[in-house]
C-alpha cells in the first residue's frame, strides 16, 4: 500500500468510514465519504472507491476507472475488472480483505 492514497465511501454508513479509518489510515490510506453528489473535489483524488448505497440516487459509473468494491446491488453499466462485490448484509473482515486484494493488485 502507498502513502497518500485515498479510499473513498460512496453513500455507506457513518460507521463503515470509521471503521476503514481505524484499519487504513494508519498504513498511510487517507479515508473520505461522500453522499450521493457530494463535493467532487474529494472523489478525483480517490485510488479506490468502496460503493455502498441502492444506485438509484447516485452516478455510479462515474468511478468506472477505479478499482471498486459494490456492496449490495449497485446495477454497473461498465464493468471492471478490478472490482469486488459483496452482498447485503456484509461483515467489515471481508470489506477490509477485498480492499486489500485490490490495493495489492494496484
């Protein structure tokens, strides 16, 4: 993992970002949230997004180029191979395993 990158939350739950903070920032991962059309200024800085939400209210696609994880079930019109999906209900063990594949795969 690489000092100064940044793991971005889609619409997750105020938990989920404090979880991943007390995981990632400690190995130099800087960790944002953003709902729905939130600031945009946070997510072009992001090498990682982790999409939590129903994407009926958000753009989802606009993270296309990124490594994702989908939690639950995003519709994704542009696939990627670097993506992980997990189902509703998911446990955070899992969540910090699949974001850990991908920055391993980045």
């Amino acid at each position: 993992m690489v000092s100064g990158q940044h793991l971005l939350v889609v619409d997750g739950l105020a938990e989920t970002k404090e979880v991943l903070k007390a995981v990632f920032e400690p190995r130099g991962l800087n960790v944002d949230r953003i709902r729905g059309h939130d600031d945009r200024r946070r997510d072009s800085r992001a090498n990682l997004v982790v999409l939590h939400e129903d994407a009926s209210q958000i753009e989802v696609n606009r993270w296309q180029h990124l490594p994702r994880v989908v939690i639950g079930s995003a519709r994704l019109t542009v696939p990627n191979s670097g993506e992980c999906r997990l189902r509703e209900p998911f446990q955070y063990p899992e969540l910090i395993q699949a974001i850990e594949s991908l920055l391993d795969q980045s």
